[in-house]
C-alpha cells in the first residue's frame, strides 16, 4: 500500500522548517548527540570517522569548498556555516541523518552540485544547521536495452552525459548545459536544456524514484505514491525528501548534430535580429534550439562600446539540412553553409560546445571540481508578448551605461514538446503561453564587500526596469529561477 504522501510531506516540510532555539543554547551537546545517533544507525557502525566533518576537523573547509559554486556567501559576515558536514556512501547514512537531525533538532540542507543560486545547498543567514553532501552518492547505471538509467543524485550532468554518450552516439538525456550542475538538484527544479524543446524538460523523464522521508524511509515510486511521486519532479524535491537517485528515460539523438555560433553586433542589426528572434523561436522546428547571449563589449573594430547578440544553437541533423531550414525559418540572420564549417559532431561532443569547452577530451566532463573562484548572481524573468524593437533600444541603452557591470542576458526559447506538456504534468508549471526565458547572470572575482554590494544593487535596478517587459504572473508563468528576494527584503536581492 503506498504510504500517505501529503502526510509525509508536511512532516518533512516541518523538519525543515523545524526552529532552531534549542540547538543554539546547546549546540555541543546537539553535535555530540547527532553523532552518537548517527553511528547506531549508519552501517557499518564506525562510519562516522570519515563520514562527518565537525568545525574542528582538519577537511571541514576542504569538504565545504569542494562544490561551492558561488563564494560570495562564504565572504559575508552573516552567513552561518553547517555544524556538521555528512557525506553518505550509502543510503543508511542518509536514513540515519535524517533520523537523527530530527531527533536532535538540526535542519538539515541537500547538496548535489552546489550550483543553488542563492547558496542554500550549504549556507543559511539564520538556522543551525547540517550539510548532507551527496557527492559520493553518484553512480549511474545506463540500461541500453531499454532506454533507461538510473543516476543517483550526487552525479552532475557531465558525469550523466558522458555514462550515456560515450559509447552510444545516438543516446543522449535533455537537461542543462553546465555539465558540473547536480543531478539531484537540476531535475528536482524542473531542467531545460538544448533538447528540450523536443523531449521536454528533465524533470518530465523521470520514470521512478528513491527518497528518503522525513522518517528515514527509503521510498520508491511505487511506495511513496504517486502525489509525492509528482512532487519531486520539478517541486524542489528537498521540501519534500531526500532524493537520492532517479530513473530517467532517454531519448534519441542523431549520430550527427550541427552546433554553431552567430555573433551579431549593433552595427550587424543585432536589435532588429533579437527582436526577430523573439517572434519565432518558439515556432521554430522542435529540433533547433537557438538562445540568445547578449551583452554589452567594446566593439573590435571601432573601439566604441556596442551590444553583441551571440546566437547560441544546437540542430539535430546535419548542416545540409540546416542551412535549409535557417532558409525557412530565419533568413534574417543570413545563415549559409560557410558557418557549418567545423559545426558537425556527435551529441556529446556538443555538450562541450555549449559548455565553453574548446579543443578538450569528453573525459573533461568527470571533472566536477568548480569552474571558477567567483561570485555571482542571477535571476530571470518569462516572456510572454515580444519586447517592441524601439523598447530592446532603451534595455541596450540601460546595459551600455553601466560599464563596470559584467552582465550577460541568456535568452532561452520555449516551444516544441517544452511547450505540449501541460502545465500541471509535474509541479514544473513553465509551459504554454511562455515565449522565452530572460536569465540576467553577473560574475565578479572581487571579494570586496563594497564590490558586491554594487553588483547586487544594480541586478536589483535592472530587475525592476525590466518589469514592464516580462510577466509578473505567478499564475501559469510560475515563480522564476531561484532568488531568497520574494516581495520586499532589505538585505537580500
């Protein structure tokens, strides 16, 4: 009989949610009580000495660090770091912290890839709380013969991508393009990526779970029933469990896809272009996926500061085939054969196109270590009506004076099976009626709170001038890309 899901839902929200007060006044005794606690309950028994890292552990810092993406909260001065750091191998390290951050009052934080945009995968401004670091958890078992996988959570994408492809040039898996992004994390939230416009989003490929609940239960679809079943695709499975792998269909790619780069400046109409775009990317051929990076550069040849619209894209076929339907589709962009050159290659070798990655092996997609030492911010917005040409004009304008900010507007289409799906298939609500999504991304390497604190006044100038532009619906949009800034907060963006 599947367990009654909601109830455990609202057992596990509260555990989360769970106050603090105690632990705070006695904080030694809660760690040595969780530890106790936790070597009745993982296997095998003495587990913890290379389990949990206290703050007075030689490694703490080294665990820490090892997947945080976005230093900026390891430099301020109110974020809290964890009391304890877990890092299961297997899943009775999970059950066991479960169990006992709940005895012993310890909230409890999920960390993937450490790619959360707001650092919520290993920070928090107010709570005591615990790290359950799933980076051992990451085997991936690929079933060719029918077209599944199953990945644990503490694998990233590059991991995934590389079990799928590396042997099978006609087998990939639609999600993101960042291959050190966590699985766990990417298809709880929903995941889009440059197939999706043809197979649907990540989160829609999941065929079955394992989770630990909030009783340290370890549940798969069939026991945890299928309301939870349906939360943790695209829900944010952390409010709801811990997620410790997914079995995920996948999909067909052809052996040859065509990934390419067209760079258009101010002065090579880039606003009539973006304008353009907006109108029929998501009409576009389910196999073309073409985003938009845009952002303001010195132009090369006049030195004056322009705009650069990069377009972004990936076809599954051949360029033989493109070239005829950029014909059809988008002859504005003047498209020929010529930009072909060097574009073909297999799937997997177009994960590493859109990952930066030049002149590297596919074996650099198992390096999970974080790109960059630097800050960032992001946050994004739906489309849902074409921005007028003359209004692309005034944004251009507004990122053109603002010199000392590094920001990139990515510009992703929806469309195709993205788009079929309806809104209610899984909590991942962004379907029909959405043109595009605008995510405005900055990176700094400054540590400087002063630089900072610059940085993320502008994003919130910016965010608000874009207002008018975008929807402000929560109702079919959906709440966008992760930000603690919802409605009015001081300290937070």
């Amino acid at each position: 009989m599947a367990i009654s899901a909601f109830g455990n839902l609202a057992i596990f929200s509260l555990l989360l949610l769970i106050t603090a007060a105690s632990a705070i006044t006695a904080s030694n005794t809660a760690h040595e009580n969780f530890l106790q606690c936790f070597l009745n309950h993982a296997q095998p028994s003495n587990a913890s000495s290379h389990l949990v890292y206290t703050p007075n552990t030689t490694a703490y810092n080294t665990v820490l660090r090892s997947s945080i993406q976005n230093i900026r909260f390891l430099y301020s001065s109110t974020t809290k770091k964890p009391v304890l750091i877990v890092t299961p191998t297997n899943e009775s390290h999970v059950q066991a912290s479960v169990v006992c951050s709940r005895k012993h009052g310890l909230n409890i934080r999920v960390r993937s890839g450490g790619h959360d945009y707001e650092g919520m995968s290993y920070v928090s401004d107010h709570e005591v709380f615990i790290i359950v670091d799933l980076a051992n958890l990451r085997s991936i078992t690929v079933d060719a013969e029918h077209g599944t996988a199953w990945v644990q959570a503490g694998a990233t994408l590059g991991e995934l991508y590389y079990a799928i492809g590396v042997n099978n040039k006609t087998t990939g898996f639609t999600a993101g393009v960042c291959p050190t992004v966590g699985v766990g994390g990417h298809i709880s939230g929903g995941g889009i990526g440059t197939i999706s416009r043809k197979y649907g989003a990540a989160a829609d490929n999941v065929i079955d779970a394992q989770l630990v609940d909030a009783h340290g239960r370890l549940l798969n679809r069939e026991s945890m029933g299928e309301d939870l079943f349906w939360a943790i695709r695209g829900g944010g499975a952390a409010s709801f469990g811990i997620v410790l792998s997914y079995k995920i269909k996948l999909v067909y790619v052809p052996p040859i896809v065509t990934a390419f780069n067209i760079n258009r400046n101010l002065r090579q109409n880039a606003t009539y272009l973006v304008s353009r775009w907006q109108q029929i990317a998501e009409k576009f051929d389910e196999n073309l996926y073409m985003r938009v990076i845009a952002q303001a550069v010195d132009d090369s040849t006049t030195g004056n500061r322009t705009i650069q619209a990069l377009f972004n894209s990936l076809f599954l076929g051949t360029c033989e085939e493109l070239v005829t339907l950029m014909e059809k589709s988008f002859p504005e962009l003047g498209f020929e054969a010529k930009d072909c050159s060097g574009s073909e290659m297999s799937w997997l070798e177009s994960v590493l196109f859109f990952a930066g990655y030049s002149n590297e092996s596919v074996n650099i997609l198992l390096d999970r270590r974080p790109e960059y030492n630097s800050s960032f911010k992001a946050k994004s917005d739906f489309v849902r009506e074409p921005i007028p040409e003359t209004e692309w004009e005034k944004i251009w304008k507004f990122l053109l004076e603002a010199k000392d900010e590094p920001l990139v507007m990515i510009m992703e289409p929806f469309g195709g099976r993205l788009s079929e799906i309806s809104e209610s298939a899984i909590p991942f609500p962004h379907r029909k009626g959405n043109l595009y999504i605008i995510q405005y991304f900055m990176r700094w390497f400054e540590i400087d709170p002063a630089v900072t604190k610059r940085h993320l006044d502008w994003m919130r100038k910016l965010y608000a001038f874009m207002t008018p532009y975008v929807s402000t619906s929560l109702g079919p949009s959906g709440q966008p890309a992760a930000s603690r800034r919802v409605g009015e907060n001081p300290s937070m963006v």
